[in-house]
C-alpha cells in the first residue's frame, strides 16, 4: 500500500488553525473533563490534524488554561478555581 504524503503549505496550515478555532471550545470543554490535554488525545478525538491541535494546546496555555510543556507528556488541564 502507497500512501501519498500531503505538501504542507502556508495555506494548509492557515486552514488547520481555522479549523482549530472552530473546535476550540469543543476541545477545551472536554479537556476540563478530561483533567489532562496533549496534541496526539486531540488529534484522536476531534477532527483536526497535528497542526490544528498544536495550536489548540498552544492557545490553552497562552490563556492559562492548561500547564506549559513539560515533555512528552500530557498537561495537566486547570479548573476554573485553582487553589
């Protein structure tokens, strides 16, 4: 089996992050649920690909809803009241 590899261009990635934007209350909702969030449960469970999904978890830390990156690991998502 071939599979054809898709260029990625400016265009691509500026749908990517339009269609991210679409989601992102989706995403960051269940993420809450969900106590963590990473680009790979994303890209699994919402129809986005790994361009959209980075700047998915991009946004949330960038707004202080989830921890920086610490790795290859999945961030811990924070509640509406930290203590």
């Amino acid at each position: 089996m071939k599979v054809e590899m898709q260029e990625v261009t400016q265009e691509y990635v500026d749908q990517s992050i339009t269609d991210a934007n679409l989601i992102y209350n989706d995403v960051v909702r269940q993420a809450k649920l969900n106590g963590t969030v990473g680009v790979t449960w994303i890209s699994r469970h919402f129809p986005v690909n790994w361009y959209g999904a980075s700047h998915i978890i991009n946004r949330m830390e960038k707004e202080e809803l989830c921890e920086p990156y610490q790795g290859n690991k999945p961030r811990r998502v924070f509640s509406e009241v930290e203590s």
